[in-house]
C-alpha cells in the first residue's frame, strides 16, 4: 500500500477517490500551511468545479419542534 503526500505544489483544490470502490471520500482545499496524505486516488480540480460539486452545508437544518 503506497502513501502520497500532496501540497498545495500539486494542486489547490482536490477530491479523494476510494481506490476499491471509485466512490468521492471526500472534497478539500489545501493552503500552503497543510497537506494532504492518503493511500487513496487524488484528482486536483478548479475552484468552480470544487464549489459545484462539493457537498453544501445544510444552513436550515430540521429541527424537532417538541
């Protein structure tokens, strides 16, 4: 099992790829101050496909109203 480390040389915006399944872990940036290090694929992208398809935060969340 081979890691990789990526910085910001490689790339500012990212999505992590499950290597057994293909399914998106996860959506990320990197700054200068971090990095990024996995056993899984990496595929850098632009800003506007990262703030496309990104999960968006739910800013109106359900409430129970008990």
């Amino acid at each position: 099992m081979e890691v990789k480390t990526y910085t910001m040389a490689d790339g500012q915006y990212f999505k992590v790829i499950n290597k057994s399944t293909g399914s998106v872990i996860i959506y990320g940036e990197l700054t200068e101050s971090n990095q990024l290090v996995t056993i899984h694929n990496v595929e850098f992208i632009s800003e506007e496909q990262y703030e496309t398809e990104r999960p968006k935060p739910d800013l109106y969340p359900i409430t129970n109203q008990n």
